[in-house]
C-alpha cells in the first residue's frame, strides 16, 4: 500500500511542476491566464474500517483551476489592439455567421484580406448591430452578433450646391480702377488686376474635385468686385435680383461678368438683403460644366457661414477668410480607425463621414473557472460555467476596453519559480519514501 501512496505523491508533484513550467512557458502570451494545481487527499474506508488507526490512500489532483485575474496592460500603436479593463471575455467566431462561438482575453487583432477583424488564428470578433449614424445599440444578443467589416470606402458622390465663404476685406486697399466704364481690367493671371482672392474645392455628380477661386477687387472706398474662376477657367457669376454686376471683360475669347458688393461707413453689408440686422449679401451663383461627363454643376455662393453667424465685413485690418464651408463630397477613403471604452467602432473617411460599424460584443460566466480551454488562449463555455451573461463593456460587472493596448499574461514569474522548487522537493521526498518502502521489502524478502 505504501509503494502506491508513494506514487500518488510522485503523480502530484510530477502535476505541479507541469503546471507551474506551462505558466512559465505562457508568461509572455498575450490574454494567458496562470493555472494552479489544487490537490486532495485519497480516503477510502469501508463499514469495518477503523477510522482511528487507518493513515489514507495517498494525493490526488482535484483540479487544475485556471486564475482569472488581472493582467498588467501593454499600450501599442494600433488602433485593433485591445484589452479588458476587468471582467469579460471577447467573442470570435471561425466564420462569418458561425455560432460556434469561443471566448478570449487576447486582444491582438488585425485586418484580414478581406478586410474583416479578426484574431491570430483568424477567428471573427464578433459585435453587436448598430445604427451607423449614431452608434446606438440595437440588440445585445449573442445570436446577432456578426463580423465586423471595415469598409475601405464610404459613401456616394453628392454634387456641390453651396458655398459658404465670409471675409474681412481691408478698407485700406488702393482702388483698382476699370479700364473704361463698364469695362473690366481684371485678369486672374494678373495679380495686379485683383486685390485679395481665396480658394475652396467643389464636386462634381462623379466625386470629381474642383476648384473654386473668388477674386474681390477694390473699385472703390466701399465698393468691390467680385468674380470667380474654377479649375483657372473664368465663369459668370450672377447677382441675384436686385444687385448690380461687375464690369465684364473678355478673357481668351470669352466674357465673364462678375457681382458687385457695396459696405456702408460702419464696414458692415450695405444692399438689398443687408437692411435687416444681421443681414448680408445675398447669394450670387454660377454654372460650371466639368469635361468628365458628369453633371452640370450649379452652384450658389453664399456670403456667409454655413450657420450665418460670421458675414463680410470692410474694416480696416489686413484680408482674412473668417468662414469657409460647402456641400457635397466625394467617395471618401479610410483614414482611421477608433474603438472607444465601450467598445463602439467608429471608421473615418476622406471625405468627412464618419460610420459606426459595430460594438464590441462582450461576455462574462457566473463560474470562469468551469469554462474548457480551447487552445490559442480561447475558452468554450460548458455546463460547470454556465450560459454567457452578454452586456455592453463598461456597464455592470463587464469592464471597459481599452484601444491600443494589451493585457498580458497574469503568471507571476517570481511565485512559479518558487513553486517550481517546492515541487522539485515534494518529488524528492516522495521518491526517498518510495526508495525506503523498496529497501524495507528487499530487507522482508531476505529474511530466511
């Protein structure tokens, strides 16, 4: 009997130092959590047995229990990388709409070909469904979870309509006089032709980028003329009713006309839609025809910003673009990515648009201990942990995400070489008490 309570202590020891070398072996991987070998003792007994005099059968390994607690965090560049700040576990999945989901700590995740989110061993993060325009959560059920796709480009073409531009033109300025009355000398390859100018980007039907230069030109102590040009190229810019137009002129064989706007003594817009407090010039337009075959481009040149708060002004300070604001966009291409603590995934474009393409979904177990490894630092759930409780990171007992960061592994290297000595010990001593029960029956055995 004793050769086998002998070799229960072996097996246990053998247990603990396997043990304590895989937490060593694991201290640098990414989400690990240390296992701890837990033993028991062997007592069988029968109804004759007596109690007081029997010593036991020996150790036996009750449990190899995994330890859940909190990894230090390692802060990265990128933007996938992320780590739970507490309780939960991320969800993935080995295919776009599997449900055989597994479960991890390991937050290292990357773009496939594909552009998918996905882990090492190319698993799926899984999140929630939201409203792409505002990030609202609409279902935290793991059975609408899905694959988080980054789009490479977002949104349609939407043609300019209008431009916002409001400035300070400078009452100090020398007028430029026209050539002959009615007859312009402005040339926007002469700078001399025009006091100030300023440019802003229009689109085209097609997502085509033009640009739109404005030219004001001093005519006189409150009067200024003002033309534009796109792509270099002179067009007419109308007045609307009731303003007077620029003096035209003739540039490469073709006319152009322009707006002429007045200020009063106080600096501030004098005309038909400045007699109101408050009140600016209104909109002059122009019509452009791209080359590219997209559609005619009417657009309205609004002497103000897009809110109306700063309008044009005449003082006596140097020239200076107070506003400058248009409509319309083109395809927009990925410029970045951003997860924040409650795990809401934002994709911002070229083009200003900003889609919300999920949240992160996020689960805990009433038991973490009963999840079964799966290997790749990835848990299954089973009967001893229980079915996984889904929430939002950050609220209840699930803690919050932290972008561009990592946990890492929760393995003590100081306590498991410690434990790695006091196994080697156990084992010693059990091989000795295993070594004197073999010498005990060679000395019964020799015994004549």
């Amino acid at each position: 009997m004793s050769y086998y309570i002998a070799l229960s202590g072996l097996a246990a020891s053998q247990r603990d130092l396997d043990t304590s070398s895989n937490n060593i072996a694991n201290v640098n991987t990414t989400g690990f959590k240390g296992s701890r070998a837990e033993f028991a003792d062997v007592y069988a007994s029968s109804l004759f047995t007596n109690s007081r005099t029997k010593v036991g059968d020996g150790v036996q390994t009750s449990r190899v229990a995994q330890q859940f607690s909190q990894g230090t965090l390692d802060f990265t560049e990128n933007a996938l990388d992320l780590a739970i700040k507490g309780n939960g576990f991320f969800v993935t999945a080995p295919a776009e709409g599997s449900q055989e989901l597994s479960y991890t700590r390991a937050g290292a995740f990357k773009l496939n070909r594909n552009n998918f989110i996905v882990d090492n061993n190319g698993d799926f993060l899984q999140a929630y469904p939201v409203n792409r325009e505002t990030g609202q959560t609409s279902s935290t059920a793991l059975s609408t979870t899905r694959a988080i796709e980054i789009p490479s480009t977002a949104g349609q073409p939407a043609p300019t309509a209008n431009i916002f531009q409001s400035v300070n033109l400078d009452s100090r300025e020398t007028p430029i006089p026209e050539t002959a009355p009615g007859e312009s000398n402005f040339d926007p390859a002469d700078p001399s032709s025009y006091t100030d100018s300023t440019s802003a980007t229009v689109y085209d039907s097609l997502g085509e980028a033009h640009t739109v230069t404005t030219y004001y030109v001093k005519r006189d102590a409150n009067e200024w003329d003002v033309y534009q040009t796109v792509n270099g190229q002179m067009v007419d810019f109308v007045p609307p009713a009731g303003y007077e137009g620029a003096d035209s002129g003739l540039i490469g064989g073709v006319n152009y006309s322009g707006m002429r706007i007045t200020f009063d003594a106080s600096g501030n817009p004098s005309g038909p839609g400045a007699l109101t407090p408050g009140g600016t010039f209104e909109a002059g337009s122009f019509t452009f025809t791209p080359t590219s075959g997209a559609e005619p481009l009417d657009v309205d040149f609004n002497f103000r910003s897009q809110g109306g708060a700063d309008r044009p002004t005449q003082f006596a300070s140097a020239f200076e673009l107070t506003a400058l604001d248009q409509d319309g966009s083109t395809v927009g291409r990925l410029t970045g990515v951003d997860i924040n603590e409650r795990g809401v995934i934002a994709a911002t474009y070229s083009n200003g648009q900003t889609q919300f393409l999920g949240q992160v979904a996020m689960v805990n177990f009433n038991n973490e201990q009963g999840l079964e490894q799966a290997g790749g630092t990835k848990w299954r759930a089973t009967i001893d942990s229980g079915e996984p409780i889904t929430g939002i990171a950050g609220q209840g007992t699930l803690g919050a995400i932290e972008s561009s960061a990592l946990e890492n592994s929760n393995v003590n290297l100081t306590e498991e070489l410690v434990d790695i000595i006091v196994a080697q010990r156990n084992y010693q001593a059990n091989s000795r008490a295993l070594e004197v029960n073999s010498t005990l029956q060679q000395t019964i055995l020799q015994i004549r």
